[in-house]
C-alpha cells in the first residue's frame, strides 16, 4: 500500500472558521451539548408534548434582513427545536424500528459535512469512492455475501429497493429505457410481494410504470412468510395470460412482525422463472454477523439483490442504506448518463453516479467506517445479542400474564403483542389497546407504536438502542400493565 502524506499551514492565531463570524468558541459549545445529549440519554421526554402547528407558531413568519448571532440561534435550537424533538437517541424509544446513532458516528458526520464532498465521480472525490467501496467489502465479508457482489450506499431502502426493480425492469426489456412504457404495445410488468411487504414495493412500481395494480400479493403462512406454491401458480398464471413477471421482493424481518421469508426456496421459484430476486432485509439482515442468526440469510446468494440498513440497527445514523447487487452492470446500465461536462479521463474508476437517480452524493461511507472500526465486528454482535435476549425477556413476561397475548413469533428484537381481555370483539380489543398506546406515549417516559396483523391491532415494543438496559424495558412493561387499570 502506498503511503500518503498532507500538508497543512501551521496557524498559531485563533481560528475564524467562517468570515462572518462562527468561532471555535462555538464548535466547542456544539461538541459540549452533543457530549451532554449522551452522558444523559433519558433527559428529556421520548415524544414531545407539542400539538401541529407549535413550532411554526413559534418561530417568524419570514427569514432575517440582517444576520443574527450565533448565540440567538443556538438559543432558538434549545427552546423550540429540541422540546419538539421525538428523541430516537433515547433509550426508551421503542416504536417502529428504534435506532440509535453511535457517538463516534456523529464525529464521522460532523467530518463529512466538514468536508462537504460531492462523490457522484471519483475526482470529486477519490476517498469518498473507495472508502465506500472498502467498507462495502468489509460488511459484505461480515454478513457472509458472495465475494463478487457489488454494493453500493444509498439514503434509505426505499431507494435502494427502487434502484433494484429499475434493474429488474432493465433486466427484463432494455428497450424501456430508451423508448418508455407509454404509446407502445408492451406486456404488463408483475412485481410480487406479501401484506406484509414494505409499502415502498408499491411506491416503485407505480414510479416504474408497471402500476400498483400489478404488484401482486402472494398468500403468507401462518408465521406471516410468504408461501412458495402460490407464489410459483401466481407466476406461471401470468405469464401463461401474457404477462412479464418482472420482479419478486421477498422480506426478511418485515415492518410489522419481522417475519422471515423463505429465501432459498423463493430463489428456485425465481431461477425456473428468470425473474429476478430482490431481498429486502433492511432491518433483520444486520442481525446476520451474528453466527447464531446468519440462518436470516441463507438462500441469499441466489438472489439478484439485498438491502441492508446500518442506519436501522448498526448504529450509524440515520441515512446509511447499504444495496448489494449480483451484477452491477446491470444497475449501471440502467441509469447511466454521463453529458460532457462529467467526462473524465479515469476509464478505470468507479463513477457512482452511475448507479441511480442521484447525482451528487454525500459521504455516507465515512460514518459506517467510524462505526465498524470504533466496535469492530465482536462489539456488534454483542450489542445485537443484548437486543434480542431483551425482547425475549419481554415476550416471556407477556405470555406470563394474565389478559395478555402474543399476536406473531418473535425471533429478533421487536415484539407484537396486545391486552386481550376476555369477553371483548375485536372493535372493543382495538379500541382498549389503541387506548393503552395513547396512554402509555403520553407519560413522555417511554414511546411504542402499533400495527395490525390479520385484521388484529397489535402494540409493538422493538428494542435497537446502543443505550437500552433492561430497567428501562421493565419501565416499558409497568406502565402498559398500569395503563390498563
């Protein structure tokens, strides 16, 4: 490896970082509130106390003439923005997927918008290429993905999962790219997924053109996973109507119940159909460096595509979307356009630009690096481990008492349960329940959400904060069980 060295200027004078006016006085008080934000991570109320509408009321109808101090602003951010915060940093934030963001990963942000570099070319910025190029290597290595495929960072898994089924669509008919569904006479294109799939499925494919209509929903088992048979006669029952089965999305960990499809057997149905795979395990597929849960992801290699977000339940905050690719050129090709002014002469180098609907982007890379560096693969896996025996806990203490039930398995961090009375129909247990949820949230104490599962309102309690101890789980638990008094 080549050694590399940079100069800087040696300035003894006190530092003026901007020409009007913001001082290392003032970073240092920035780096003193992050630093007390998390020596004490249940100081504040996990979801504010504040209606639609407080925070506009708050703040002026137009934006200053004049500049105003740094003081002023700082200000503002402590009495209106932070008591209208939901604090996702907090250890008793367990709603939807609760994350959490490492510290050192904030360092790594604050660097990155430091540096504030464009990478959609390597020349705009060499490091910011191939530290994401070496860091998707490093996990793909971790979550045991074949060394071929190629990753790539993006915000969220809703992109990542449309840049997928743009590929599919590309895989399918090149011709779209260039001539576009409308005024043709083309086949529809069919995308094939569960009800408990994630919403953004359906968002792109009504982007892609093939239309929500045709996003097609196979039958789950009773452990809410999709069940092969019907998804093979699904298939063959289009194609045999004149229909392209173009995309098949199957979940692992999905939003609601972190049910796990079964991957392999999907993969087969996938291959004896060519229709492409993509694996959406946003949330449970970190779950996977852990040797005990690598089963999550067997099956995988045989598919086109898989999501990841460490932004989920890696500890790098929030957007850090990670999406592996069997065959990049693929990707590329269906979003390449280079005009003349983003030209260069590197024909060697990665150019991620090429690789979706963004052109300038940040550098995502740098906070996942901090992160895999500053807890290495066994602190991970030790935090996760402490996250699912939580929840277990939790389940345990559920089934244990009386009125309570469990409404799904649970085999990771997040479980789904309900107070179930006897004697009461459904309306009267969704009503009970939507009662305690609204109740409990307004302690400011602790924050959960809910789904519904085969018609069923279900209260959710997923545990995925670096901070999150036991206490504050039995916290969680006293006061469902006072809510229902």
């Amino acid at each position: 490896m080549r050694a590399f060295s940079v100069q800087v200027a040696n300035t003894r004078s006190p530092i003026m970082i901007h020409p009007d006016g913001v001082e290392r006085d003032d970073f240092e008080r920035v780096a003193a509130w992050i630093a007390r934000y998390f020596e004490q991570p249940g100081a504040y109320r996990v979801f504010p106390q504040v209606r639609p509408g407080d925070v506009i009321g708050a703040l002026p109808a137009e934006a200053p003439e004049r500049g105003e101090s740094f003081d002023a602003i700082f200000a503002d951010f402590e009495r209106i923005v932070v008591p209208a915060t939901t604090h996702w940093n907090h250890p008793r934030f367990f709603a939807y997927f609760a994350t959490s963001a490492a510290p050192v990963a904030i360092a790594a942000e604050a660097l990155a918008a430091t540096l504030d570099v464009k990478a959609m070319l390597w020349r705009t910025s060499p490091a910011a290429t191939e530290l994401e190029m070496v860091t998707m290597r490093w996990l793909a290595r971790l979550l045991g993905l074949p060394p071929e495929w190629t990753g790539l960072i993006y915000d969220t898994a809703s992109i990542a999962g449309f840049t997928a089924l743009a590929a599919a669509r590309e895989a399918l008919d090149p011709s779209i790219r260039e001539e576009g569904i409308s005024g043709r006479a083309l086949p529809v294109l069919r995308v094939y997924i569960t009800e408990q799939t994630h919403s953004h499925v359906e968002k792109a494919a009504i982007a892609l053109g093939a239309g929500r209509r045709n996003v097609v929903r196979v039958e789950c088992d009773r452990d809410f996973r999709m069940r092969p048979d019907p998804l093979r006669a699904r298939i063959a029952a289009d194609r045999d109507a004149g229909m392209k089965p173009m995309a098949i999305v199957a979940t692992v960990g999905t939003t609601s119940t972190t049910s796990v499809d079964p991957v392999r057997a999907i993969a087969k149905i996938a291959r004896e159909f060519g229709v492409w795979l993509h694996v959406d395990a946003a949330y449970a597929g970190v779950a996977a460096i852990v040797p005990e849960f690598r089963y999550l992801l067997d099956g995988v290699e045989l598919a086109d595509s898989l999501v990841v977000n460490p932004h989920k339940w890696m500890f790098v905050p929030m957007d850090c979307s990670v999406l592996y690719v069997k065959n990049e050129a693929v990707v590329r090709q269906a979003f390449s356009l280079v005009p003349e002014y983003l030209t260069t002469p590197e024909t060697d180098a990665i150019n991620y630009m090429d690789y979706g609907l963004q052109l300038g982007r940040r550098f995502r890379a740098l906070k996942l690096w901090f992160v895999l560096r500053h807890y290495g693969a066994e602190g991970i896996r030790q935090r996760l481990r402490g996250h699912i025996a939580l929840a277990q806990e939790f389940a345990q203490w559920v089934r244990a008492e009386p009125h309570w039930e469990i409404l799904a398995p649970h085999p990771l961090s997040v479980v789904c349960f309900r107070y179930a009375p006897p004697g009461s129909d459904e309306a009267q247990l969704e009503a009970r329940n939507a009662a305690i949820l609204e109740a409990v949230n307004a302690t400011g104490d602790v924050f959960l959400s809910h789904t519904k599962i085969n018609g069923r309102y279900a209260l959710r309690l997923a545990i995925g904060n670096l901070r999150t101890q036991r206490s504050d789980v039995e916290l969680a638990w006293d006061l469902l069980k006072r809510a229902t008094a």
